[in-house]
C-alpha cells in the first residue's frame, strides 16, 4: 500500500516512476490467490473507515472513481466468550453499548467511569492526546475502570487492529482511531478483493517490474543507484523504499550512527496466522466476526486481566493459548463474485507468534485455530471445501520483514505521532514509505497516509532543487 500510493501520487504529479516488487505480483500484503474459483486475500482485510478515510483520499488526488468501497448492514459481530452485534449504522451504537453493559454485568459505578470514557474518546483535544501518545491504552483504561469485563471490552475494541495488547498499544493513538471508526462508521471492503487498490494505483505508474528483489541502494553523482538481485542497475534522484527501517540498513550505506541506532530500536507489533475457510454456502452473515474463544470452557466469569497477560505471554512463546482471538473479515458477504455458486470465504487472523522457534508447530496452531471456528459457527465442517493455514513465518516472507511483525513500526509509545521515524532520511533522495516510517492510523489506512508523505515530501525536494537550478543559471545578454 505504502509503495502504491507514493508511486500513484508521483506519477499523477508528471514524474517517471518505476517500481521494483520482490514478489512475482505486485499489491504487497494486499495480494491475493485463487483456489477452486474462490479469491483468496493474502491478508485479513478491511477499511476501517472507507471513502472517508486515507484510501478515500488517495483516490480523490488521482482522479480515480473505483474501485468502490463496499459496506455491510452488519458491520461487526462478535462471537465466543462475548456476544453483540454492531448496529447497521452509527445512530445505534448508544443501544448496542447499553446492551453491553448489561451482558457484562457491571455495577453502577463501573458504568458510570465507562460512560466518563467513552466521553473522553470523543472530546480529548489533539494536545490532550499527544500526552496520551506516550502513554499505554493499559493506563487510560485503568485510570476508569478495573472492572475485567469493560477492560477487556474496551481494550479489544481499541487495540485489535495495532495487533499489541493493551499495555503496549499507544493511548492516544488508539483513542484517535477509534474515534474516527466510530465517527465515519463506514468499516469497508474493496470490490473485487483489497488488490484491486493497488492495481487501480500502479495501473498509473510507467514501468512495474516484478520478481526484483532490491540488495543495494547507494549515492552515485548526485542519483540514487538501485541494483537488484539479478544484477540490473536503475538510477534516479529520488528512491522511495516500502520496507522497515531495520531492514533498510541491510541494503544502504552511509546512513548516519544516530540514525542505524533510532532505526534498530525500533519495535515492531505482533503477528497472525492466517486461516482461510472455503465453504459451499454461507453460514455467517456478518462482515466480520470477531471473537475470544475458549475451547476449555472459559466464560465471562473467568475473564481477568491476569489471564489476559498469560494468553499474551503464551503467544510469545509460540504456545497455543487459550482463549484464542479472532479477527475474520468475511469478504463474499461484501463481495459475492469472489467465490462460486454462492459459497462463502473467512479470512480469520489468530493472534500468533513471530518468533524462529515456538513451543507448538504451524499444525497444532491451524487445528486449534479450526476447532475454534467450528466452535462459534455451526455446521462449519459440513459445508468445508478446503482450508489454507498461513503461518506467520510465511506472511513475514511474502511481506520481506525480517522482524515478522505485520506493523513494522509498532505503534507504541515513543513511535507513533512526532515520535515515529519520518519518511525523510539523512540521505539526500533517500525515503522510506509505508508501515515503517510516517503516518497515523490502523493498518493499511497507516501506510497510505505514510505513502502520501513521502509523494509530498518527494515533490517539494524536486521543487526546490528545480528552483536552485534555475537560480544557478546563468543569464544571456
């Protein structure tokens, strides 16, 4: 997303653009496979605020009318340990939320310090909220409520898209995001599957070359040399890298000592397997079903932040936690085309580790992860086609992070806002794009903002130099 949209913008602008993509097709994360008729999203997909938001935006610079945004009447469910459903629109939020409170139980008091923040969500002011930058979602819940039920409520629904638990995860970045999902109310899919963005977007660049892994980047006469994998060499004076910052030192030189060291702080977010269900009809008829399931009989009852923390500790050491969290866009309910004769496509995220050796291996993690499915959607075996179990291993090759983290620039204290590293680098021409520098937001709406700083920042360097040249000219008679 990062490179599409800085390449698009550049493009529109008049500029000679060239992408190189180390994958055999193009659209990064975005991607996407077909199996049995069915369109596969590489990722677990969707917009968390639609046209209005960045990618809206993007869309808007470039003159582009598609694809279109697609939402659903049921934007949300949520299964397992707690069951709501998200209203059709934003006018029935109050209902859903008192519906909550009552699932949940909460004393009189507790209401009262949630209701308190919810109001806070919505009228901190933007200095208020860098305060809270540096602080953890952790310590804003629990300066309201230690009541397990409304924390975990609220935790999930405000750090689950920066794939961080809650004692990690920005407060003020967080808070941002989620005003804005609840304030637009537009959560959406792509039409034709979350690559059709990117192929709109390239479709305006020059020249695309796939299969072109990057080695080296390095200053030559006042151009940038990029020299690839089988050799090719390309120069330019502007270069724009989608990668994290770490990863950046593997392939430049030059870069200043207190820039390698601000870069190899850097923490990435977590990561999460990929379970992919193909079924013959459908059995969910929400856009997207969220859920905490527990296969060992854990209830509300049993909720605590205490057992939070283990789940989270579990996960870290690639052992299989219980309860799971699950994140699953269901993309045929925005888009039936995606799949044959009215089946129906999951894209489920569970929650997992990103490290070389965990204790339990990709199967154990897949048929926990399908057991659970199983578990909150009746009849899930019967109308089974095929599964596809991506690890996060996997996703973290495809994706060319060494860190595996699916936000390569974690958004925790001290990395999001004026604290996060820029698009600009000490290098001149040099810039980075994407989830690794730049940007506010959730996900790939992150990494489009990112991308319209580096077009921007691009832009106005060409500018300059352009005017110091015709400065340096000298006048005829």
């Amino acid at each position: 997303m990062g490179g599409a949209v800085t390449a698009a913008l550049l493009a529109h602008a008049g500029l000679s653009v060239l992408v190189l993509e180390k994958n055999p097709t193009p659209g990064g994360i975005l991607s996407s496979t077909t199996k049995q008729g069915f369109k596969l999203d590489l990722g677990s997909h969707l917009v968390s605020r639609g046209a209005r938001g960045p990618l809206g935006t993007v869309l808007r610079r470039l003159g582009l009318r598609g694809p279109r945004f697609l939402t659903h009447r049921i934007p949300v469910r949520s299964r397992g340990m707690f069951s709501i459903t998200a209203p059709p629109t934003a006018g029935g939020l109050p209902a859903v939320a008192l519906e909550a409170v009552r699932a949940l139980e909460l004393p009189m008091r507790d209401r009262a310090e949630l209701a308190r923040m919810m109001f806070e969500v919505f009228t901190l002011t933007e200095w208020e909220l860098r305060a809270w930058d540096r602080r953890t979602l952790d310590t804003f819940i629990r300066d309201h409520t230690e009541h397990p039920g409304a924390y975990f409520l609220f935790a999930f629904l405000a750090s689950i898209f920066f794939v961080l638990p809650p004692w990690e995860v920005s407060a003020g970045e967080s808070i941002r995001c989620l005003r804005r999902l609840l304030l637009d109310y537009q959560l959406s899919y792509i039409e034709g599957g979350m690559d059709a963005f990117t192929h709109a977007l390239l479709a305006r660049v020059e020249d695309v070359v796939v299969g072109a892994r990057v080695v080296s980047v390095r200053a030559s006469n006042g151009l940038q040399v990029v020299e690839t994998d089988d050799g090719a060499t390309y120069s330019a004076p502007f270069v724009a890298c989608n990668m994290a910052p770490v990863d950046l030192l593997s392939i430049v030189e030059g870069l200043p000592p207190s820039y390698v060291e601000r870069a190899r702080a850097v923490r990435p977010s977590g990561n999460a397997h990929q379970l992919k269900l193909a079924l013959r009809r459908p059995l969910v008829d929400e856009g997207c079903l969220i859920a905490g399931i527990s296969l060992e009989g854990l209830t509300l009852e049993d909720l605590s932040i205490d057992l939070m923390r283990r789940a989270v500790r579990d996960i870290e050491a690639g052992r299989v936690c219980d309860p799971l969290s699950v994140y699953a866009p269901v993309p045929t309910n925005y888009d039936p085309s995606l799949a044959p004769d009215g089946g129906q496509i999951i894209v489920a995220s569970v929650y997992g580790p990103t490290r070389d050796d965990p204790v339990d291996g990709p199967e154990k993690w897949k048929e926990r992860a399908l057991a659970a499915m199983a578990s909150i959607i009746p009849h899930l075996y019967d109308e089974l086609l095929f599964v596809e179990f991506v690890p996060v291993p996997g996703i973290g090759k495809w994706m060319g992070k060494r860190s595996r983290g699916a936000i390569s620039n974690g958004q925790v204290p001290g990395q999001v806002g004026r604290d996060r590293i820029p698009v600009t680098t000490p290098l001149a021409g040099l810039y980075l794009c994407g989830d690794g520098a730049g940007g506010r937001g959730i996900g790939m709406e992150l990494a489009a903002v990112s991308g319209m700083e580096a077009a921007e920042a691009i832009l106005a360097a060409r500018a300059s130099s352009l005017t110091s040249a015709r400065g340096a000219t000298p006048r005829g008679p």
